[in-house]
C-alpha cells in the first residue's frame, strides 16, 4: 500500500534530505535536519503524489489519505503532549507548502491552526498570557480568511489599522488582549458578511481546509508564473508540511528570523540574518515591520546584544547545516521563551555575484570540488553579472536610501502596480516597480520592471528574495520615502515629491535612490569570476565563438572568452556611412556592368571590415556569411526618402518607385534572398570573396598572421546552388591567393536553415567543409512561424502550455533540434571530418546549449554579452554526462 505521510520528531524521521521529489524541499529538509539532531518541532509531510493525484482525480484524495494523517497527528500529540482541539491544553499547528524546487513565497502558508473560541482559553492556560493568545487568534483568522476562504486580506488588514489608529498605535504589538479580544470578534463578524458563511471552528475542518488550500495553491496565478519564469514543471507538485506550532510572539523573550549563512547579495562569509522580537515568521517575510539585525555589526537592537544565548545556538546550528549540505543555506527559525527551534533550511537564493563567490571560496575552503563549483551555479545567472553598475565618475543626486537587496544599476519610470509595470514592460518602457511592500501577487509586475523599489520589508523580504532569484536590482526597507498609492506619488525625507512616469535610479549595491537617469559602466569580470571560467574551461569540450560584425563587438565577445566568429552578417556592413549609397547604386543598376562599378566602390570598404574583425581575432576562426536579405531591404519607403535618394541618385521618382516596386515580395524571408540572390547576380558574392581573400592575405603576407577563412554561403536547399556558387568563390579566392602570392587555406560551408537542407544533409556535405545551423531561420520554417509576427500569439501558446516555451528562445529539441541531429549525422556520414557548428541566438540560451553539445556540434555561437553564458552551459553539458 503507498505510503502518503511521514513523519519527523524528536530526532526520528521517517524521511532523508534526498527525498526532495517525494517530500518536497522543506519536508526533505526537516526530515534531515531532525535526523542530525537539531531542534525540530514534530510534525509530519504529506508527499508530492498526493498532490498530483489530488489534480488527478478532481481535487480527491486517496482513501488511505485521511486515516495515515489522523495517525501522525496522534503521534505529534505524544510528542508534544498536548491534544489537537482541546479546550484545556491544546496542540496548534502550522500548514505549510514545499516543492521540490525553492518557490519563496508563492504557495500559501497557514500559522497557528486549531484555535477556536474554546481552544483559546487552554492557549490562555498554557501560556499565562491573554495578549498572546487572541494576537495568535487573530493572525490565524487572518490568515485562513484569506488563504482558505479566498477572501481579500486587505480587507481585515484595514479593520486592524483602523484599531489601530483609534488606539493611537503604530505598531501590532502596542494592542493590549482586549483589543485583540474585539479584532477576533469584528474579523468573524466580518467573514460572515463578506462571505456569508461562518468562520469555522472545528479544528480538524480547517486543518483539511489548509492542506487542500495548499494543495491548490500549487495552481494559483502566481505559482504558475514563478513556474515559467524558473522552468519548473507543473507536474512536479507541491508536498505539505504540518508541523506543531513554536511562538515567537509570546513576548519579549521570543522572536522569529530568517537567516543565510553567507550574505546572499555579495556571496561573502559573513552570517546574514534579521528578526524580530515577539513576532510570528510571516511578519519578518511579509515586510510589515522593517526587521532588526542578528549581527551586533549589523545594526544596533541585534539578536547577538538582546538574546546572546539563543544568538550562540544559533550560530552553531548555522555552521553544522552549512558544513553538512556542503552550500549556502536559507534558515529559518523561532524562539520560544529563550528556546530555539529550527522550521526550515534550504540552499538559499543568491545573486549571480554571490553565486560565484560562494563556489570559488568554498572550494578553496575544502567543501567542494571545482567541479561542484561550475555544477553550483547557473549558466543564465551569470546573465547578472555582465549587467552594468553606476559610473562612479558621473553626478547623482541621492534622494533616498534604503537596504541594497539585490545589486545592479538600473534606471526607469516610476510605476506603482505589477499591472502598470506588465503593460509599460509590453510598449518597450523601462519602468521601476514601487511598492509599499511587494507580495507574491506582484510576481509578473517584478518580472517586468527594470528594478523593484519597496518602502517596507528587509533584506530577508519578499522583494528581496526574489528580486535576488530573478537578477532584478532591488532597494528595499526604503524608510526614507513615503508612497500614496492614491496621489500615484512618494515623498522623500526632503518635501521632495515624485510622481508616476518619473524617472528614478536605483543602486542595488548600495540602497540609493537617485533622481533622473545616472550613467552606467560595463563590469569586469575578475576575480572570483576569473577563477571559476578558468575551472569552466578547464572541463567544456565544445567551442563557443560569438555572433559579431565590427571589431568593437569582436573585442567585447574575445574579452569574454570567445574562441572565433561563428557569424559575421555582411549586411549590417552595408548599412553604414557612405556605403549605403553605393548599396543602392548597384541595385539600381539596369546591367552587370553597372553592377560591377557600383560594387568596386563597396570593395574597400568590406575589406576594412573583415581587415578589422581579422586582426581582433587573429590566430581564432572567423565565418563570414555572404549577402542574405533581400535587396528591397537597402532601398527606402516613405515618399520624403525616396524623393531624396531620387534626387542623389539622378533619377526620377517615377523610376525609383518602379524599382523597389519590381523588389517587392509577398513573402520576402522565402523570397529572393541568400544564395538565390547570388545565383542571379553573382557578382555580388564574387565582390564580397575578394574582400575577404584579400584581408586576409594582406595580414598573411604583411604581418605573419595565421588566418583560415570561413566562406558561408547562406539559404541553401539544394545542393546544385551550392555547387555553382561554391565553383565561384574558388574562382576568385584562388585569383586574388595567386595575385598575393602567399599560401592561405579557406574553407568553404553553408548555413542549414531549410529542413530540406537539413534532410539532404549527406548530399550538401559533398560541397560544404563546414555546417551552421541557422536555428533562426530553421524554427521559422520548420514551424511556419513569422518570427516577426509570432509575437502576437506565441505568448498565448505558452500560457496555453501548447509549446513549453518560445522556440525562439529555447531550441524545439523534439522538431527543430531532430533537424539539426539528422543534418549532423548525414553530414558526417558523408565527409567525417566537417565542421558543426550553430549561429541562432539558441547558441547562448543554456538548454539549447546542453543540447547541442548532446548532438556533438563542435561548437556554438552567440551574440558577445552571452558568450560566458555559453562556455559554462556547455560545462555543465560536459560534466553531466560524466
């Protein structure tokens, strides 16, 4: 019979740390961290498989469900010694959610479970303390009103501040028990009609009320986009956790906290927590009270000066959970009457910087292998790291300060809901999300925005946490400011009065808030970051070259660790300066003749170009991809622009218009472009293999350089093009080799962007020494996408979960990726020693990189700032399959 249920308490658990796809994270986590001998409240874990046979069966449990949760509950009533539901000394639990991957904050929690008119009064006994047991009542009244009974919680929030401000209080704990006593009998009134049903009072109803509740949360709009955002399949399911309740908020010898081991934002080896004294853990994360430091050099009113026993135990505990998961860990605990308790540990969210950090010290302290290392973090963090940062040269104006959460320099326009910043995000606007204090609600407005301001909460926070997760710069606990999200404004500490659409600038490193837009500069990548691509490096086995057409790009991609150019477009060159003119010139041109003069004048110029991206490259491999788009794309539109070119060009307008109008396609990416082009006026290919045959043999004769050419000839679909035009390249490269009379070896290959390319792989690999798989073009065309259009409804489609995700971010493996594994096989079958290679942007998305190196391309290439990216997916790649 399964086994749904497990249990832990008192240094026995039925479960292990490496039970996360059964238990869930936090109940593998409790499990461990009981069986290690730390302080654990009992409780036990429902497992993962009840939830997706929850989904399975129309939100049923199993039969056996109900009988293994009445028999662990007996066994945690043992333990404890108390009785769930009892008038006199009554047991109260905590109903908490755990899947397998860290969702913080996204699933729904219920604390303090099991108090009811009666119950309260055996709290009262157990603690001696009226105060505390109706703030316990309340919060959990609150709490289940809205995570149960799905209704709004600003609702009794606004009944409690309204109290509040009657009392002439700021703060919950300045309440006294009768007010309290009041707040738990407007809140039920309250349920009852909003709701029009009684708040219940059988403890073993609104138990099952919180796990179904939890349960169902695994499908709330915000776990779902969490979900996407982290590629965590919906298969995977949520565990529950129920567990006995410790207080922190049973007075000034309580408190509750959360902690890392090592700070989450540097990486550095510096304990980094925060608390607060007679509270409950859902007030440190939630950020309705800016929290205190744990460290004494953190701040003043630390946990170190007011509980220094509890703040030695906890220290210690911190070194065994650090020293036994071998990583950083995300802690969090309660104190009751001087007592410690531990309620979860997990491997903690880290910033990119922080990540890498982590990895390198703590190889180099004995924890971890530098494989380990590389495994630790991941290839699009580093994304992060290559963000820019303040230039310290440049004038700012500090208006505020708040707590540095997340780091990165970021400026935009003042927005004060997630759904502002979800629209502004949609119309291309780079915005900054300020909020009071976020929730998980706010999820897709923080993925949108350029970075998250709050006004509220710690470096513990909501905000912070996933601002951290996502790589979102973050300033939270920012006291200073004053928001009114009726004005749509925040004041500072100066009278200063900042509205909707105002630009601000927000230090993630430092906690400032600037007014206007401050300039930024590019980071460098040293240091521990040197350290840890060196150990990459050492393990890769496929190359990563970069996507570049002009020598400052190159640099930035060699900087980076590019190893070559995988694709340089030609016709960006022709976009530039003067060279434009003489495009056009030859487009217009009624013969060949005409063509050929145009052209001449274009010559120089391409040979400056590839003279450039050669000399950034010198001694690596660059490809170079002949003319691709259509001609029409040279020529202008609008009436003023061809009236003007007209005129340059000394022909009539009549003329002009009838030209581009003779260009014009339906269907222009299917059209007359690529090597169709050059089948119809080689000319054009023939200019551009001089070009590039000439710069390199000038840097092979005058400055010794050891150059190999990649001639790519682009859009071939059968292979007689490429033969006819492969003939030609030969032609003119071997000429202009025997004009320089030096000795060059080139290669000659063709990009697979067609599926019939793809399919008839073995026959074009008689004419090409190389493939590129152009997976751009190839997704278009194998799917019948518009990649121009697409983004209208693809959207749509994975929301709709018909595609896992956009195939033009992450390779379509089973369609697309089966094209590029058949043109690799029957390219190889034909001519062994080939070269493969992919120059789509999937070359610097990291699951598009593992799989090519499954495939066994040679290599990948990606746009410069991607290129570190790259190199550590393709790590990863090599070191999995070990």
């Amino acid at each position: 019979m399964a086994k749904y249920v497990y249990f832990f308490g008192d240094g026995i658990s039925e479960g292990r740390g490496d039970m996360k796809n059964l238990l869930g994270g936090k109940g593998a986590n409790l499990a461990e961290m009981t069986s290690i001998g730390l302080p654990v409240p009992a409780g036990f874990t429902i497992t993962t498989e009840v939830c997706t046979a929850y989904y399975d069966n129309d939100r049923n449990y199993p039969e056996t469900l109900a009988g293994e949760v009445e028999e662990n509950l007996a066994r945690v009533e043992k333990l404890m010694g108390k009785k769930f539901g009892d008038s006199s000394n009554p047991l109260l639990v905590s109903v908490r959610s755990g899947a397998r991957a860290s969702m913080p904050g996204m699933m729904d929690t219920v604390l303090n479970l099991g108090l009811n008119d009666e119950t309260v009064k055996g709290v009262i006994a157990q603690s001696g303390d009226e105060r505390f047991a109706y703030d316990s009542y309340r919060r959990f009244i609150q709490m289940y009103a809205n995570v149960v009974m799905d209704m709004d919680g600003d609702i009794l929030e606004h009944i409690l501040e309204k109290m509040k401000e009657e009392k002439g209080v700021e703060e919950d704990t300045a309440l006294t028990a009768e007010d309290l006593k009041d707040l738990v009998f407007q809140f039920k009134i309250k349920v009852k009609e909003e709701l029009g049903k009684d708040f219940p009072t059988d403890p073993k109803e609104q138990l099952w009320g919180a796990i179904s509740a939890v349960f169902g949360s695994w499908m709330n709009a915000r776990a779902i986009t969490y979900r996407k955002l982290n590629n965590i399949p919906a298969e995977w399911g949520t565990a529950v956790n129920v567990q006995s309740m410790v207080f922190g908020n049973m007075g000034d010898d309580c408190a509750t906290g959360v902690a890392f081991t090592r700070n989450p934002s540097t990486g550095e080896k510096v304990f980094f927590g925060e608390f607060l004294i007679n509270a409950q853990g859902e007030d440190v994360v939630a950020g309705i009270r800016t929290p205190q430091p744990v460290l004494k050099s953190q701040g003043s009113g630390s946990m170190e000066e007011l509980l220094p026993e509890c703040f030695a135990q906890l220290m210690q505990v911190q070194a065994t959970l650090e020293k036994h998961y071998r990583d950083m860990q995300d802690i969090e605990f309660t104190i009751e009457k001087n007592k410690l308790y531990m309620l979860q540990t997990r491997n903690g969210k880290r910033t990119a910087k922080a990540a890498v950090k982590v990895a390198v010290d703590m190889v180099e302290e004995g924890l971890i292998t530098k494989k380990e290392a590389v495994l630790r973090v991941e290839p699009a963090q580093l994304d992060q790291l290559l963000h820019p940062s303040l230039d310290p040269d440049a004038d700012k104006s500090v208006v505020a300060k708040g707590l540095p959460a997340s780091p990165g320099a970021v400026s935009g326009e003042i927005v004060f809901s997630a759904d502002e910043a979800e629209e502004a995000a949609k119309l291309g606007l780079k915005v900054i999300l300020t909020r009071i204090e976020t929730s998980p609600e706010d999820i897709h407005g923080m993925h949108a925005a350029q970075g998250i301001l709050t006004a509220r909460g710690g470096m513990t926070s909501h905000a912070a946490v996933v601002a951290r997760g996502m790589g979102k710069c973050c300033v939270a606990g920012c006291g200073d400011i004053k928001i009114s999200y009726t004005d749509q404004q925040f004041t500072t500490p100066s009278g200063q009065v900042f509205k909707k659409g105002d630009v601000i600038t927000l230090d993630g490193s430092t906690g400032e808030v600037m007014q206007g837009e401050v300039p930024t500069v590019q980071p460098e990548l040293t240091g521990d970051f040197g350290n840890l691509m060196t150990w990459v490096d050492e393990y890769r086995t496929m190359k990563v070259r970069t996507n570049a057409d002009t020598p400052h790009d190159s640099q930035v991609a060699r900087d980076f660790g590019a190893e070559g150019i995988g694709l340089c477009r030609t016709e960006h060159m022709f976009f530039e300066g003067d060279r434009i003119m003489a495009v056009r010139e030859m487009i217009l041109a009624a013969h060949v003749e005409g063509r050929k003069k145009a052209l001449e004048k274009i010559l120089p110029m391409q040979k400056e170009d590839f003279l450039g991206l050669f000399k950034v490259m010198k001694g690596l491999p660059v490809t170079i991809r002949l003319l691709d788009p259509p001609l029409h794309e040279f020529l202008p539109h609008g009436d003023d622009e061809i009236e003007a070119l007209a005129k340059d060009m000394s022909v009539t307008v009549d003329t002009l218009k009838a030209k581009i109008e003779s260009l014009h396609e339906f269907n222009p990416m299917l059209g007359h472009r690529g090597c169709r082009l050059a089948v119809t006026f080689p000319e054009i290919y023939d200019m551009q293999v001089r070009a590039i045959m000439e710069a390199a043999c000038e840097l092979i004769k005058n400055e010794g350089f050891d150059i190999v050419p990649e001639i790519m000839i682009p859009l071939v679909g059968e292979v007689k093009e490429l033969a006819i035009l492969r003939a030609n390249a030969i032609r003119v490269a071997d000429a202009v080799i025997a004009e320089y009379g030096v000795e060059v070896t080139y290669l000659i290959g063709t990009m697979i962007e067609l599926p019939r390319a793809a399919l008839t792989a073995n026959v074009i690999a008689n004419e090409a020494e190389f493939f590129s798989f152009g997976t751009n073009d190839l997704t278009q065309t194998t799917y019948g996408l518009s990649r121009d259009d697409a983004g209208k409804f693809l959207p749509f489609y994975v929301e709709q979960e018909i595609y896992p995700c956009d195939p033009f971010v992450s390779i379509d493996q089973d369609g697309v990726g089966e094209l590029v594994k058949l043109g690799c096989e029957r390219g190889r079958a034909t001519r062994p020693d080939i070269k493969l290679g992919i120059c789509g942007e999937h070359g610097g998305e990291p699951a598009s990189v593992i799989f090519c190196h499954k495939v066994g391309l040679d290599y990948v290439s990606c746009s410069p700032f991607r290129v570190p990216i790259a190199r550590l997916a393709a790590a990863h790649a090599a070191l999995m399959e070990e």
